[in-house]
C-alpha cells in the first residue's frame, strides 16, 4: 500500500484534478492567444473544445467536494476541531481574495471609490476562485450544523439538488436590484461573471454528498468504486441531460444563457465528469509508480492556477504571453504555445515547492516578496 492510500488520499481524484487544471490552462492560453477572427466557437470542432472547457470547473469542484469528506476529520462527537475551522475559514477568505486581486482594477485601492462603473464590473465579475471559496465556506458550515457523514450526505445531496433545480428560476431574478452589487454578482451573470452559486456550487456538493459514501469503502477498493460508479452515472446522466435539455430550450429563449442554468446541459456536463473519474481511476490503477506526481500537483493546485496566470498574463511589473501576442496569434502559434505555458506553470510549481520545503531563507524572502508585492500593487 502506498503512501497516497496510507493517508486516505486517493490519487485518482488527484488525478482527475490536475487534469481538469491541464484543460483549463490549455484553454485559456489559445483563447487568449489566438486572434477571436479565426475561431468561431459555435461551429465544429471549436464547438466541442468550448463544451469541454465548460467542464474542467465541474471537474475540479466535483473533486474538492469528495476529498473535504477525507480531510474535515471529525471528533468522536462529530465536530470539527477548532483548528480545522479556522484553517478551512481561512483558506476559503484567501481564495476570495486573491481571486479579487487577480483582477484588480485599480493602481491603488484608494482609487476604486473613483473607478467608472465599468472598471468595476470586471472586478467584481466572480471567477472559479471566488465561487470555489464562498462554496467552501458553505460545506464547512455543511460540516459545522452535521455531526456524522450520514447526516452530511442527507444535507449536501438536498443542497445539491436545490441548486440544481432553482438554477433557471435564479436568473430570472435580478439580484442586484436588492442585493450590494459584489454579493448578487455570486448570483447573477449580467455583470460579467463566469460562475455563481446557482448552478456551480451544486457540484462541489455533489461531491461532497459522494464523498460521504466513498468514504466507506476499504481504502484499497476505493478507486475501483470511483471507476465503477462512474461508468454507471454516464448513461443515466447523458440520458437525462439530453432529455430534459430538449424540453428547456423553448423556455431557455428569453435571454437566458443555456450553459449556465439549464438543468439539462447540468447533467450533460455531469456525464462528462463521470467518465473523466472513471478514465483517471483506470490510470491511476495502471501508472502506480506515478501516484506521488498525481498528490503532489493535486496539492498544489492554487500554486498552479496563480503560476499559470502570471506565465500567461503577467503581473503589475512583468510581461505575460498575453502582453505580446494577445489575441493577434494564428491558430498554429497559439497551439505550440500551450505545451510551453503547461510546462512552465509545472516546473514553476516543482521548482517554488522544492525551495520553500528546503530553504528557509527562500521561505522568509518568498513571504517578505509576496507582502511587498501585495502592498506595492494595493498602496503605492
């Protein structure tokens, strides 16, 4: 047995997540390349590769959800400990914030007050880190009000299901008509934002409620359940995406966007996850000698998503891929460029890792950095 299965890791949903970033950093490095004359993404194949692009956060929140049931350890009570709730408030509040600062509208945050309105829609627009961290927050208080995982599959799986059915009806509602404008952009996509509550956190409690079950299981079958559960789910998801999608579509006409909040293209979605946790289990079963790559990337996944955003887009004091050829590339240039920004996030994050566990000196000088970086890009 190895050290991934000794710890309750499961290296498959590591797996499956480090593919899910590998798809989403292939996606935004030709998206952002590329000139936008060259494709059109309502037409095959480009079509297929929008589809797919649309699944690396269902992925990825899917798989967050199963493993917080193996890493929220409970008491013989059924608590948290304390210390687990506040790391957990804490990490969720951190993605918050630095999917804020990600997109930082300003010189210095004195400025925002004087911001036109339109600056500050992109800013508050909810990327993948912000809806991952509310959503965070939520399945800990998940945890919090349950004192078994019994109890917790009944919640997420009913919250779950919720989300699931209320996304239509929520975008008929104009949130920021009661609600302050960074809050009801969680909720609504007339601003700009690529997820929200309604539906992206269903899946993330999905995962959860899938987690409670998996949890059950002999750790050495675990990744046999995942393979076998996922090749039952894909044709009854795929069936039910496909039917009730057709009876949406004439209801999903009235400016509504489809791939957000039909249930059908929900599920649609959702077979796909299905088959990409059956195809990482059957990998991860073939390739053992490779399990610690699988932990590790799949532990690192924040150093991946920031890396990949600085290689690609650069920061306040570098130039990023996109600062020269930003939507002026052919289809081929932006092509070969995808290895190269896959490579350099994932050398990056090696290289970074390897210096903070090694070097405490690197360690001070990479906290001491960041904070003057952080003040320099908010204060002066």
């Amino acid at each position: 047995m190895d050290a991934a299965t000794q710890s309750n890791r499961v290296p498959s949903l590591d797996l499956a997540r480090i593919l899910a970033m590998l798809m989403m950093i292939s996606g935004h490095t030709f998206f952002s390349l590329v000139n936008p004359k060259l494709v059109d993404v309502s037409v095959f194949p480009w079509s297929w590769w929008e589809f797919l692009r649309g699944v690396t956060a269902p992925i990825f929140l899917t798989v967050s959800g199963i493993v917080q049931v193996f890493a929220n350890k409970r008491d013989a009570k059924g608590n948290l400990s304390e210390k687990t709730i506040t790391k957990r408030y804490r990490m969720g509040l951190l993605l918050i914030a630095i999917g804020y600062i990600l997109m930082f509208p300003a010189d210095r945050i004195y400025d925002i007050p004087f911001l036109e309105h339109k600056y500050l829609e992109g800013f508050f627009a909810v990327n993948i880190l912000q809806l991952f961290g509310l959503s965070l927050l939520f399945v800990l208080i998940s945890f919090i009000l349950t004192k078994s995982d019994k109890i917790l599959f009944k919640v997420s799986i009913t919250i779950a299901l919720l989300i699931t059915l209320l996304s239509p009806f929520s975008q008929l509602i104009n949130w920021f008509s009661f609600l302050p404008y960074p809050v009801a952009s969680y909720f609504d996509y007339r601003n700009g934002s690529f997820f929200g509550v309604f539906p992206f956190s269903a899946y993330l409690f999905y995962g959860l409620a899938f987690g409670t079950k998996l949890k059950q299981i002999d750790a050495t079958k675990r990744i046999n359940y995942i393979i076998k559960m996922g090749f039952r789910f894909i044709p009854v998801s795929l069936a039910l995406g496909t039917i009730l999608l057709s009876l949406e579509l004439p209801f999903l006409s009235s400016g509504l966007i489809p791939y957000k909040v039909s249930i059908g293209f929900f599920f649609l979605r959702f077979s796909v996850v299905a088959l990409v946790l059956a195809l990482t289990g059957m990998a991860t079963i073939k390739l053992p000698n490779l399990h610690r790559y699988f932990t590790f990337f799949g532990q690192k996944a924040l150093y991946v998503y920031i890396l990949h955003i600085i290689v690609l887009y650069g920061t306040s004091l570098t130039p990023g891929l996109n600062t020269f050829f930003g939507e002026h590339s052919s289809v081929a240039f932006a092509y070969v460029n995808i290895p190269i920004v896959l490579a350099s996030t994932m050398i990056l994050t090696y290289t970074v890792n390897q210096l903070l566990n090694s070097s405490k000196r690197f360690n001070l000088i990479y906290k001491f950095s960041i904070t003057a970086y952080l003040v320099y890009l908010l204060f002066i």
